[in-house]
C-alpha cells in the first residue's frame, strides 16, 4: 500500500482549516447565532469521487498514492457558535463514552481537477449531500450559501486599503481573462 506524501501535512492542515472556518463564521455574528443552539453536535464532513480515468498500472499506481481523498473532517459546534476540530478516531460520546456518531454528515462530491477548477472559476460550488439533524442540517446549508471569506477585508486590515484593492483587481482580471479564454472552435474541426 503506498503512502500519501503529504498526509502528515494533513493534521495541521486541518487545524488551520478549523481557523479560518471559525474566522469566517466568527466574522458574521448571524451564523454565530445560527450555531450556538446546536452546541456540542457533531458534524463529519467526507469526501467522494466519481470514478477515475482508466490509467496504465505504471501510472495508476503513482498517482492513486497522490490523488487520494482528503481527509474526513469531525466537527463539535462549541457554545460559542464556533467549530472544534475533533479527531475522527477518538471523539468520544459524553454520555455512553463510546465513539460519537455525527448528527449531521456533510459528502462532499469531489470532481476531476481541471472540473473542479471550471466550476470554481463560474463561481459554482461542489455538490454536497446532507443527512442527519434536519434543523442542523438547515443552518449547515445556510452557511454553505451565504458565508463567504473576505479575503479583501482581511488583507485590508494587515497591508492597508490600498494593497487590498489592488489584489482585488488583480484576481479579478485574473478570473475574466480566464473565463474568456477558450479556444475557439471553427468547422472544420480544428482550432485557432
């Protein structure tokens, strides 16, 4: 079985993850809101994939080691309205001391790369399949669909207002030169 080069990143990588989601959330007083009733629920986000191209076992090997999932994530809702980041192993249930099941379980659908990219740049989001809690579930939703990081305001408070608005622009010309470039098709099968 190989292993994944960069899975002992994945620990501090979801710390820092658990971070900045409570840096978004903590930014709109809200979702604060939204949470707090649903203090010490957990919530497990996983992670799918459609089936994967075919490849040569030569390559297939290499790069199954390097295309794995992420991890899952186990979340509490702390009494702030906040996320904790529990260890999907050992997060155990406070009355039975057994391993805690999720109230609510997030999948997410993840795509091929180059799919992933297409639907991030036309400003779309992966699909994303709730079970559990229905009332959990509906503030979940509701933060899917209306937090979002102002990456802007944040460089703003560090470099200025100035800095801030000039990567603004600059991602921003960014983004359209991306969405306008396409190779453009004429009939007779080839392109420009």
């Amino acid at each position: 079985m190989a292993i994944n080069p960069l899975s002992w990143i994945a620990p501090a990588a979801l710390d820092r993850l658990t971070l900045l989601l409570n840096h978004i959330v903590s930014s709109e007083p809200v979702a604060q809101g939204k949470l707090r009733p649903y203090a010490g629920r957990v919530i497990d986000i996983r992670w799918s994939k459609e089936a994967s191209i075919k490849l040569p076992s030569y390559l297939g090997a290499a790069l199954d080691s390097l295309m794995q999932l992420p991890p899952d994530i186990r979340f509490a809702v702390t009494p702030a309205g906040l996320f904790e980041r529990l260890d999907t192993r050992d997060s155990p249930d406070v009355a039975t001391g057994e391993t805690a099941t999720a109230h609510l379980t997030i999948t997410v659908q993840l795509l091929p790369p180059m799919s992933m990219a297409a639907r991030l740049m036309k400003g779309e989001r992966p699909e994303v399949k709730i079970e559990g809690d229905a009332a959990l579930a509906e503030v979940a939703s509701w933060l899917m669909k209306n937090l979002r990081w102002d990456v802007e305001d944040d460089v703003a408070r560090w470099m200025g207002t100035t800095p801030a608005q000039a990567l603004a622009s600059l991602t921003s010309g960014i983004k359209q030169a991306l969405e306008r470039w396409r190779p453009a098709s004429r009939g007779d099968g080839s392109t420009r």
